[in-house]
C-alpha cells in the first residue's frame, strides 16, 4: 500500500474514535511502545479539515495531510517512521 493510502486509512479509522477538543481543534493522542520498549506520543490535531500529525519527541517534521491532496513532500520520511520504531526484532 502506497504511503499517502496508509495515512488516509490511519486517518478515516482514527476520526472514529474519541477526541479532545482546543477550540475547533479535534486532538487524539496517542502512546505505544518501540521497539525497545519506549512510548512514544503521537498528537494528531484536525482543523478546517486538516490533519497536523507530530511525533512529540521533537526529533522529525510534523506532518500535514489535506485530504484529496497530492504529494506528501518531506512528510512521508516522517510517516514511514512509526511502523520502522514498532517493527519487533
């Protein structure tokens, strides 16, 4: 499965489950384990029908996912960076 299908399924499946609210902002965040047993914090924050995904520890580039828009520039570095951090082994 292409990179930018993986965020729009993440995303589709995400936005059933429960969210915080900061003004318009709708906020889940999320923990899990690497792979060597550190959590990690994952904030996804929607507004105006943008998603703003950040990996809390500050080492990579937030993402910005428009649905129904093209290319995901430096982004898709970013996004390939959860399965490798959970991959076991």
């Amino acid at each position: 499965m292409k990179c930018s299908n993986q965020v729009r399924a993440f995303l589709r499946e995400l936005e059933r489950f429960e969210y915080a609210t900061s003004c318009m902002d709708h906020i889940w965040n999320l923990y899990f384990p690497d792979r060597q047993g550190r959590w990690n914090h994952l904030q996804v924050t929607k507004y105006n029908n943008t998603f703003y995904l950040f990996l809390v520890d500050g080492e990579l580039p937030g993402l910005e996912v428009v649905p129904g828009k093209k290319g995901w520039g430096d982004g898709a570095v970013w996004w390939l960076y959860l399965p490798l951090c959970c991959r076991s082994g």
